[in-house]
C-alpha cells in the first residue's frame, strides 16, 4: 500500500501570463553541527557564521550543509528552530543568534558559572524567494557538539503565500 504525496501547488497572478498555478514542494531540514567527532567552538572575539554540517534531512534541498545558509525557495510562512549546548565556566556562555538577511531575529543564550547548559528559541518568519537564513555564534560564547547531536538547526515552510 503506498503512502499519498501530498502536494502543494500555490496559485498567484502573472500580468503576462493571466492566472497561473505552481508547484511547490515540501521543505524542511534539520542539521547538527557535528557528525561524530566532539568540538567546542570558540570563543571568538566576533560574531561567526555557524555551519551546520550533520544534516538530518534535507527535504527540497534548500539548506547548504557547506555555507550553513537556508535560502527560500518559495515565498511563504517558514518555522525555524536552533538548540544551543555549552559546557560552561565562569568566564564563557553559549550563545547563536537566528538571523535573516543580516538581520538579528532572536538569540539562544545561556550562562551558568559551571556543568553543561542548553539553550532554545525559534521564530516563524514570512520569507520571499532568495532569503537567506543561518546562525551566527554570538561573540565571547563556546558551543558543544558531538555525535549526539546537542547544537541543531532545523526549519520547514509552513505553507506558501
């Protein structure tokens, strides 16, 4: 018995072509920092670009395991997601910061004098095709990541508009 593929088509108005219907296919991606081998990233005395290279799912292709940007394929509602991990100490935080188009939307951040620490955020954003969204570790922070994949980035469309 197979599965029904669930299709999305978005209908929009060409001035020379009338009334004109698309496909538009699904998108979602979800990516760590690591595979298997453990890092902690930083600190560094400036924000750096964050590339996720473990990729989970790459479903329509959209995410760049190689720059770490999301570009949008089609313009729509997107949800995104990023979870930070850190082993503290009293003179570093973990911290990464949601950007789109270089602008800073919201921050994961997290600080405690010692152990390890987690931080979460996410943000539903109205995307135009060719915008692009990343991380970006925020300046003096380390971030952690091994095999069990503490530090990911993830986001899918909603739905197109």
């Amino acid at each position: 018995m197979s599965s029904p593929v669930q299709k999305l088509f978005m209908t929009f108005r060409d001035e020379t072509e009338g009334i004109c219907t698309q496909r538009v296919g699904q998108v979602a991606f979800s990516a760590s920092l690591m595979a298997s081998s453990a890092v902690t990233l930083g600190p560094f005395n400036t924000h750096t670009n964050l590339v996720f290279r473990h990729v989970v799912s790459n479903i329509g292709n959209a995410y760049s395991p190689n720059t770490g940007f999301f570009t949008a394929p089609v313009r729509g509602a997107y949800h995104f997601e990023l979870y930070i991990f850190g082993q503290m100490d009293s003179s570093h935080s973990s911290g990464a910061v949601l950007v789109k188009n270089g602008e800073n939307i919201c921050i994961s951040y997290e600080y405690q004098t010692a152990g390890d620490g987690k931080s979460s955020n996410g943000a539903t954003l109205l995307l135009e095709v060719g915008d692009v969204v990343f991380l970006r570790q925020w300046v003096n922070t380390r971030i952690f990541d091994n095999g069990n994949h503490h530090s990911t980035f993830s986001g899918h469309l909603l739905f197109p508009m």
